[in-house]
C-alpha cells in the first residue's frame, strides 16, 4: 500500500502541486474584482494548467519512445 503511494507520489506529486497552485491564483483572480492585476493572475493560472498539459505530453513521448517490442507484445 505504501509502495504504491510513494510510486503514485514520485510520479504525479508535481503535477497535482502545479494544479493546486494554479487553482489557487485562478481563485485570487476570481476574487480580485477591478484590479489591474487580475488579468496578470488569470495568466498565471492558464500557465500553470499549460505547464500540466506539456509535462503530460513530454511524459507520453519519453514512454512511447521508451517501449521495447516485448512491452508492445504484453
């Protein structure tokens, strides 16, 4: 049970910590009615959810480049 946290941790831990941060400024944007700085939060936002959509790709690549003709087969 632990292994299998610590393997979930080591591999999507700073995923979830970029979508929490993320969530977090999107809500101060939310929040920040008629400030300059709202639309400067809003990119902050969308960039950290960017950021999650590229280390998920990048991820999908390595493993697609990583697979060996017996991993195909299984």
């Amino acid at each position: 049970m632990m292994t299998r946290f610590l393997e979930l941790f080591m591999q999507y831990g700073l995923v979830v910590a970029i979508l929490v941060w993320a969530g977090a400024v999107g809500l101060m944007a939310y929040h920040l009615t008629d400030s300059p700085w709202r639309w400067a939060f809003v990119a902050l936002s969308l960039g950290g959810f960017g950021t999650v959509g590229v280390i998920l790709w990048i991820r999908k690549y390595v493993n697609s480049l990583t697979k060996t003709p017996e991993r195909e087969n299984q």
